[in-house]
C-alpha cells in the first residue's frame, strides 16, 4: 500500500432499528484481542437506506503517549514501520522521541522510559482518529503494534469514535473483515435487516 485508499459505504439494509455501522482495525500481535483492546476509529451513524459516507484510510499513521488518565499528553510524531520511539525526560520534562529501528520490521514499537503512575498509554492515529491504543505500559515496557492495511467492519447499538470495543454496545462479536493491500478504492455495504442479520459485502474494489 503506497498511496491513501478512499472507502465508500452504502446502506443496502432495511435498518429500521438504526444500526450504527463502525470501523476498526486490529494490531497483528499473537496476544492482541479485538474485543478488549479494539477501538472504534470510524463511527457511521445515521445513514438511511440507499444513503452513502465516504473516508479515506490513509498511508500515514501517528504515534502518540500519555499519562494520568489521559490529562497528559506528547506531540504526535508521523511514525514509521520498523521504527522505535521512546517516551523520556529531558530538560523540558517528558516527550517523545523517534529512537532508532526495532528487531521487526513490520513493527512499530513505543518504549515507556518514565517513571509516572500507571504507566502510559500508547496510541496511534490515522486521519486525526485514534485507530490503536495499548494502556499501561510500565516503566520500561514496551508496546508494540503490527499494523496492515486490513480493516474490520461491524454493527452496533451503541458506539463512540476512539472508544474501545469492551465498553460499546455490540450487536455482534462478528466482524467483517476487508483487506486493502494494493487497493486504491473501495465500496463496502451492509445489507439484511434487524430479523434476518445484517451483512457486509464488498461491492466494488480497484
């Protein structure tokens, strides 16, 4: 994937219920489990019947850290697959810096190298919405994330943008899964209705 990828979703389901459609993506870590640790990057509510909703799933990915509960946060850095970066302290106070390359080169890695409570939280971004998100990283820890261009779809009652999967309200554990290596473009519907299921399919893909 060299270029950013533009998605479309069109709403083919008889949704009287008003399924919120959401998206997200999963890190490819052997312990990573999607409904703890998955986050809702894109959340489409509201769109009817033969309506549709366009995104782009961009090349670029940021890197971020905080502490305290979220209070306090770095500046985001573009990140790079098969790079380190490391939460420190220097004579300005904590930040973070890019630190040289990782042992995997389909990683990206976030070293906790301060001593805060609770440890940090690492997170990546993609068009300005958290996609990943690795809670309490202790002091010398570190988070890795395995990122590929695959993205997951799914349905719920209730959902937020950059909330995790654990704490929404799902209407299923089964996602669709939508992979975009060497895609450019893309549309994706949902069909079926509240009694028979709903399912995702793609429609067209270039």
């Amino acid at each position: 994937m060299s270029s950013d990828i533009q998605i479309t979703y069109i709403n083919k389901s008889m949704n009287k219920d008003l399924p919120t459609i959401f998206v997200f993506t999963k890190s490819e870590t052997p312990t990573f489990d999607a409904l703890k640790e998955g986050v809702a990057w894109r959340v489409l509510p509201d769109i009817g019947r033969e309506s549709s909703y366009s995104f782009i799933y961009p090349i670029q990915t940021y890197v971020s850290a905080s502490w305290q509960d979220g209070q306090n946060k770095t500046q985001m850095l573009q990140s790079t697959i098969g790079k380190r970066y490391s939460v420190s302290q220097n004579d300005t106070g904590i930040v973070l810096v890019a630190n040289g390359n990782v042992s995997d080169s389909k990683s990206i890695e976030v070293n906790n190298d301060v001593n805060v409570p609770n440890g940090i939280s690492a997170s990546l971004y993609k068009d300005g919405k958290l996609i990943m998100k690795k809670d309490i990283v202790g002091y010398g820890q570190t988070a890795t994330f395995i990122l590929k261009p695959i993205l997951y779809w799914g349905v719920a009652s209730e959902i937020d943008e950059s909330q995790l999967l654990n704490s929404a309200i799902l209407k299923t554990d089964s996602f669709f899964k939508q992979d975009l290596e060497g895609v450019t473009k893309a549309t994706v519907s949902l069909n079926g209705n509240a009694e028979d299921g709903y399912t995702f399919k793609i429609v067209s893909q270039e």
